[in-house]
C-alpha cells in the first residue's frame, strides 16, 4: 500500500503558498510524476514538490492551524470540513470552517482530502 501524492494542480498551488519541503517524488510541467531514490529536489529549477497528501496535511496543520476532517455520510459519499485554528473562542470555529458538500461526488476517502487541501491551501 503506497500513500496517496498530491495532484499537479494542488503541487502548484502548494508551492505558491510557500510548500517548500525536500521529497524525493517531484513534478514537472506536463502532468508527469517522476521520480529518483535517494534525490531530495526541492522548489526550484523548474521542479515542483510532489508531497503525499498526509504530509501536505500535516504542513497545513503545523504552519498554519489550518485542519480538514474528511468524513463518511450515510448515503456512502464522502463530505470535508476544512478549519482554521486561530480563533479565541470556541463559538469561532463555526465561523471559520468551510464545508464542502458531498454533493461533489467524492468517491474515496483521497478525493475528498484532496478536495480539502486545495480549500485548505487558499485560506493560506
């Protein structure tokens, strides 16, 4: 089992709002994962950070108090609540989280995290 990396689109977006961790799966213009063992690229020359979603999530949390909590319905779809942390009182929190609907169709649980760490990553 192989954990999920982050869309292109998504590395693009990460790498705009300062996502500049080493990873030795990066991303080039095309589309394309490429990958080298043992290389460590990192933002630049052209190469683009291929994180896996679970260490985009946790930069996210870490850098930001920024947390997406995925969760299952009962009609079988997935639903993402996506919230800053950097809020004084309790009551805040209603007024700082973004729902997205489950409407959207997210099959899988990686969909939908997906779909919360590009939401995620606009409130950077």
């Amino acid at each position: 089992m192989k954990e999920q990396l982050i869309l292109f689109e998504t590395a693009k977006l990460a790498k705009e709002k300062g996502f500049d961790e080493p990873s030795d799966t990066y991303v080039t213009k095309g589309d394309k994962y490429e990958t080298e063992e043992g290389a460590f690229f990192k933002n630049s020359y052209g190469f683009i950070t291929a994180p896996t979603q679970f260490l985009l999530q946790k930069w996210l949390r870490e850098e930001h108090n920024i947390y997406i909590e995925v969760g299952l319905n009962f009609n079988d779809k997935f639903h993402v609540a996506v919230y800053n942390r950097n809020y004084k009182e309790v009551l805040d929190t209603i007024k700082n989280k973004i729902f997205l609907d489950s409407s959207n169709d997210l099959k899988t649980y990686e969909e939908a995290l997906e779909q919360g760490l590009i939401e995620a990553l606009k409130l950077v």
